[in-house]
C-alpha cells in the first residue's frame, strides 16, 4: 500500500484528498488555483497509480491508504473559509 502512496505527488496528493471529499474537477481547480484540465491530467494520473477505474474507487483507496478527506471542503463552498 505505501508503493501507492510514495508514487503520488505531492499535488496529486492534494487532488486526491479532495476528490475523496466529493468535489468535483472545477472545485478542485478553483480551490487549488489549477485549471479544470490539469485536475482532469491529475485525476487521470492517480487512477493509473493506484490501478482503478472511477473518482468511487479512488476515495475507497485513499481512505485504506490513510488519506483523509479536505475537512474544510463544506465550509468552504458555502463561503466559510474563503
């Protein structure tokens, strides 16, 4: 399992962490200050490193992976955090 997480960036890192938390490709751009299609390449990126198929999957392997989901990503949708 560590193989996973050693062969993400640290920005696809990032990415996954929201992902897990159910943004979407915008938000995740728009909260990271990347365009929509970096996080679709990011995205792409992280499904072949951990061997799934779907954004399902992919939170399902962060969370065994120990990757938490953005604790702030309500908060910051409805104009608490930023």
């Amino acid at each position: 399992m560590e193989k996973y997480i050693e062969s993400l960036s640290e920005r696809e890192q990032e990415v996954l962490q929201w992902l897990t938390s159910g943004a979407s490709n915008r938000e995740i751009g728009r909260r990271l200050y990347i365009t929509e299609s970096t996080v679709k390449r990011h995205v792409y990126n992280i499904f072949g490193k951990l061997n799934v198929r779907n954004r399902t999957q992919a939170a399902l392997q962060a969370r065994r992976l120990g990757i938490t989901p953005q604790p702030n990503f309500t908060q910051f949708w409805e104009g608490g955090l930023g």
